[in-house]
C-alpha cells in the first residue's frame, strides 16, 4: 500500500519503531521501512549485532547514521539472529535504494510467534503512519 507517498508493502507487517518484518517459517527478516529512510536521509553507517546474539522484542539491536540523524534499529520479535546483511556495512545506501529488498538489516529466528500479534497490519499501519507524519511535519 502507498500511504500518502510512503511505500509500505501488505505483506509485511510493522512495528511502531520504523522496522518492518517479513515471516517465513520461524524466520523473520527485518529492515527500516520508507518512512525512516526518507527521513534520515542518505545513511552514512550501520551497526549490526552479532550472530547469534539473543534479542527481545522491542529492545534496540542496531544502530544507522545518516548525516543528520543518529537512530536505532529495534527487535521486531525476540529470538536469536541467525544472519546479518554485511553489505550494509560497505553500502549503508542499501537502506535508502531498496528498504524492501537489498537494504534488509538482520534475520531473527524467532522464540514466540504469539508477539506477530503485536505488530501493524493493513489499515492499523495507514492509521499509525499518518499519526507519524503530522508529528514530524511539526
């Protein structure tokens, strides 16, 4: 779905911290969705967590620099990272090119499938979204 310019694709779901996450089995790849990246502008850097390292929904497991903002990237469930995307570290870009695809940050091998329940969906998203631009529009 586009939400007033933003692209935020239905078959992903959404947490509240700009990170967007697409299941497949137990596995769930996460990445900053259109929104975080138009706002921050051309990234400059990434700092990735470990593999293997144990994280809980909600909690900070990274962090990306942009010119102008320093930001974090949050667990969309918990569980433990199976994998990073080590191109980030070489092309922090990635982030603003293809949030979607090529720009994903991490892959979390998840311990509750329960905590999906507490992401954004469908209209929640739209609703959500446009909340998040009126507050940054000030």
């Amino acid at each position: 779905m586009e939400i007033q310019g933003y692209l935020f694709p239905d078959e992903l779901c959404y947490d509240r911290n700009h990170s967007w996450g697409r299941v497949e089995g137990d596995i769930v790849t996460v990445g900053l969705n259109d929104f975080a990246q138009k706002l921050a502008k051309d990234f400059v850097s990434v700092d990735l967590p470990f593999e293997g390292k144990s994280v809980t929904q909600g909690k900070a497991i990274a962090s990306v620099e942009s010119g102008k903002w320093v930001g974090r990237i949050y667990a969309i469930v918990s569980g433990e990272v199976v994998e990073i995307n080590e191109e980030l570290e070489d092309e922090p870009t990635l982030l603003n090119t293809d949030p979607y695809g090529e720009g994903w940050v991490l892959k979390i091998r998840m311990d509750d499938p329960n905590e999906l329940a507490n992401l954004l969906r469908g209209e929640e998203v739209a609703g959500w979204l446009e909340e998040e631009i009126a507050k940054h529009a000030k």
